[in-house]
C-alpha cells in the first residue's frame, strides 16, 4: 500500500511540474519594436531621442538615422514614449500578440516651442519713412535680433508702389540688407520685411515709405556698348546720369524732342532696325516703324525729328519716309534719282529743308546735299571725294550746315568703315564759305572728330572723338566756338560715350 501511495505522489509532482513549465513557456514569448524619429514636416531623422515603454522594458537611443529597436518585449500591450529636449513629447501605442513579432512605429516629433523665443520685430533702417529724392537704386537696410542665439534667421521683403499693382517678393534673405534697382521716377515705393526663425511664425515690420526722384531735365544723351549691346545714357552737365535703356536691348542714336517730350532712338528688333520713342525716364518704349530703318550700316544711320515733335524722317535704303510719332502717317517723301542709299537726314527748324547723306553699298562714293519739301536740290554741300562723311546737323537759324569728313579719303575695303582722318566741318549755306572745326580747335593727330551736333544755343559743338585705330575708348567732347571760329578750344565731356545728343 505505501508502495502505491509513493508512486501515485510521483506522478502528482511530475504532472505538476509539467504544468508550472507550461505556463512558464507561454510567458516567455516575446517579440521586437523597431522605429524610426523624423521631424514633423521635413521627414529629417532626430537622433539621441529617448525610447522606453510602460510598462517598462528596455530604454534606447535613436541612433543619427533617426532609427531605435527594442528587442525581447514580452507579448502585450505598451505605451512607447519618445522624448528630447527642444521637441514635444511623442507617445505611440503598441500591441505585441505573437511570438517573434516584430512591429515598426514613426514617431514625427514637434519642434517645442515652448523653449523657444521667437524673433524681435524688424527694425526698418534705411531709407528713413517717408524720404525723398532717392536714386533709382535703393539700398534697403533692417535689422532684427533672436532672444535664442543658435536661431538662424531668414528674411522675407515685400514691395508695392502707387503707380501699379506690380508686388515684389524675394524671399529666403539671409543678410539684412538688399539692393532695389531699376526704379522708376517719381514713384512711391512701401517695404516690408518679415523674420522667420524656423520655429515659430514669421514676425512683420512696419510698413515703410520711400519717394524716388522726379524726372531729371537731362540735357544730354549718348550711347555706351555694355555686355555687346549699346545703351543710351541720359545726363545733366554735372555728369549725373542714369541708364535710359536696357543692356539687354541694342539702342543707340538718341534724339530727344522737348516739344514732344520723348526721345527717339534707333533699336534692332528682330534682325531689323526700327524707330522707337520712350518718355525722359526710358518707360513706355513704343515702336514708331513696321517699314524698317535700312542703309548700307546700321549704326551709321540717323534721322531726324520735326520741330513741332508730330512727326520722324529716316531713310531706308535709297528712300526718305515720314511718318508721325504714333506710327500712323507713314508717307514716302524722296527717293535718290541714282539709286544711292541714304544713310544720314536733318530737318531744319523751320522745316523747309531736309539734308541728306547718300553713299554706295560700301558707304563711300558719299554726296551730301540739301532739297526742299518737294524733294528739288537746294545746294550741294559735299561731292565727288573720296572717304566717309557724314554727321548732318542744322544751326537753329538753318543758315550752318555740320558735317564731317574722312580728310585722308581712305577707303577700307575690310568692311569695317575705318576712318583715319575725320574732320568736323561747317558749311555755310548762306556764303557757301567752308570752316574745318576740328583744325582750328586742335584736333589731336590720329584720332577721328564724329557725329557732330550744334548746342540748342548754337555756341558750342558737342561730338565724338576717339583714335583711329577702331578700338580705343570713345569719348563725348565739346568745343566752344568763336564769332571768327579760330582758336577754338575743346574738353572732354563724357567718358566712354559717342553718338551723342544735346537738347
């Protein structure tokens, strides 16, 4: 009986401990939370970012790709929290059910920034609210502190105006200053700047105020090549200037009309070469000719305004058009009996005369004469020599005659219209008496006297001069006449300038 007694006790402590071991194993499964910690918005990993769970397992790290994993986490339900100073308090709920099984989790943290301060409000410095008188380049200046040094700060800028409803914007502005340029007169420009710290919202400034300058009465007008093109330079007699037209058009031979407040100048459109007008300040370009301005060189050519400012007269090959300031009115006034081109034309102030330039396909061969408005020949100023001339302007009174002439009569048969020896002369239309200008105020051996034009008051003679080698600068001058017109003297005017007009 003792016998049967133990052997049953055996077996109760064995099934016992089969039992305990069971239960054992079942607690024993356990499965693996990998993840990830990004920034909220941009998806950039946030390393060093505390990891544990409740109930309590394991406590990691994200590594620097954002990346964690919590391995052997007993089966059942936790509460994971990430966590860093600077970033909100991120909580993710998990569930592990099964053996070996492994679940990913993201956590997209918030910057906290409640332990940050956003930026002071910006400070607009220059110019000052409501100045005056600026130039058409403004430099505009602000500035704008951050309680928390280690913020990098970036700057919008927002300008209007009260001419139209054309918005500024830049934005992404690290430095506290920024270049405003090509401004128009005598417009009201408002500015505003905005600071972002990257955490909080951007702070505004105030609303700022500037005035550019008025119209100037420039005077003076020329043309210097910038970035392959010309452009049309406007200036007053203390070489304050602004640039009239933009590098990225080809505008030269400016002729400006104060009667009909504009100024024309000849641009290439195209391939072609046309007439436009602007106003003083180079807005509203209006293109004058569908019947293009044509010759044997482009950059040779002139034309001419009528007194009253209605009306243009240019040439396009061997024919002379008129046509009015608005386009409209084109009329064909003379064409050369021969054939010849015309290059050059000046309308006298009194429109009664027209002068003309006419040359060969290669530019000499050159006559200049003057006809009435019937197209009958007046006078014969210039023919039969060899060389270049031209540079065709009336005195007020319509009696003097400018023009110049190649006095070496050289003929460059390389295409370039090199000349070697280009005098400035005076013809009077009255005596028929011929004065060489650049002799008798010393025109430097060498160099080339070009594109002559009277002063509105008739004392002195603006144009260009430059050496004759074709590649030297080229400078706007001016020589003051005599009543006998000997010993004249001239001075520099403009540097780097030609093609020159004063009004």
């Amino acid at each position: 009986m003792k016998t049967i007694i133990k052997i049953f006790s055996i077996f109760i402590f064995a099934f016992c401990l089969f039992s305990c071991n069971e239960d054992l194993v079942e607690q024993a499964q356990t499965g693996m939370l990998k993840g990830k910690v990004v920034k909220r918005g941009s998806n950039v990993p946030i390393p060093n970012v505390k990891i544990f769970t409740n109930p309590t397992t394991q406590t990691v790290f994200s590594g620097t790709d954002g990346s964690f994993e919590i391995a052997a986490m007993p089966v059942g339900n936790y509460s994971v929290k990430a966590e860093l100073s600077g970033y909100i308090t991120s909580f993710q709920s998990v569930n592990i059910q099964n053996q070996n099984q492994v679940v990913t989790v993201v956590f997209e943290m918030d910057d906290d920034t409640s332990l940050n301060s956003p930026p002071a409000t910006p400070q607009l410095l220059s110019p000052i609210d409501n100045a005056v008188n600026q130039p058409l380049s403004v430099e505009l200046t602000w500035s704008a502190t951050d309680p928390d040094t280690a913020d990098v700060l970036r700057y919008s800028l927002t300008i209007k105006n009260n001419l139209d409803t054309n918005v500024i914007q830049v934005n992404d502005l690290t430095a506290n200053h920024y270049t405003l340029s090509n401004l128009k007169f005598g417009v009201s420009y408002f500015w505003q700047v905005s600071v972002s710290d990257g955490i909080h919202q951007p702070v505004l400034s105030s609303i700022s105020k500037f005035t550019t300058n008025t119209v100037p009465a420039n005077r003076y007008h020329y043309v210097q090549k910038q970035n392959g093109n010309f452009v049309i330079i406007s200036s007053d007699d203390q070489g304050n200037n602004f640039q009239f037209t933009n590098s990225s058009y080809n505008s030269w031979r400016p002729r400006k009309n104060n009667n009909a407040g504009l100024i024309a100048f000849l641009r290439t459109e195209g391939g072609s070469t046309h007439l436009y007008t602007a106003n003083p300040d180079g807005s509203n370009p209006f293109k004058v000719t569908t019947v293009a301005v044509a010759g044997f060189n482009n950059y040779e050519m002139d034309f001419a305004w009528s007194t009253n400012g209605k009306e243009l007269i240019y040439s396009n090959f061997n024919k002379l058009y008129r046509i009015n300031k608005d386009g409209s009115g084109l009329s064909l006034v003379y064409t050369t009996p021969d054939g010849s081109l015309i290059s050059e034309c000046d309308w006298s102030y009194d429109g009664s005369k027209i002068a003309l330039k006419t040359n060969d396909y290669n530019g000499y061969n050159t006559k200049i004469y003057v006809i009435d408005s019937n197209g009958a020949v007046l006078k014969t100023v210039l023919s039969g020599t060899a060389g270049a001339s031209g540079g065709l302007n009336f005195s007020v009174d319509g009696q003097l005659l400018l023009f110049t002439r190649d006095v070496s009569g050289y003929l460059d048969g390389s295409g370039n219209y090199r000349q070697l020896d280009s005098h400035i002369f005076m013809y009077n239309l009255v005596t028929d008496a011929v004065s060489d200008i650049s002799a008798e105020s010393e025109k430097v051996l060498g160099t080339n006297d070009l594109d002559p034009r009277f002063s509105p008051n008739n004392a002195q003679i603006i144009f260009m001069n430059t050496s004759n080698d074709n590649i030297s600068q080229r400078n706007v001058m001016v020589i003051d006449l005599s009543n006998t017109l000997t010993d004249m003297t001239r001075a520099t005017l403009f540097s780097n300038g030609e093609m020159p007009d004063y009004e």
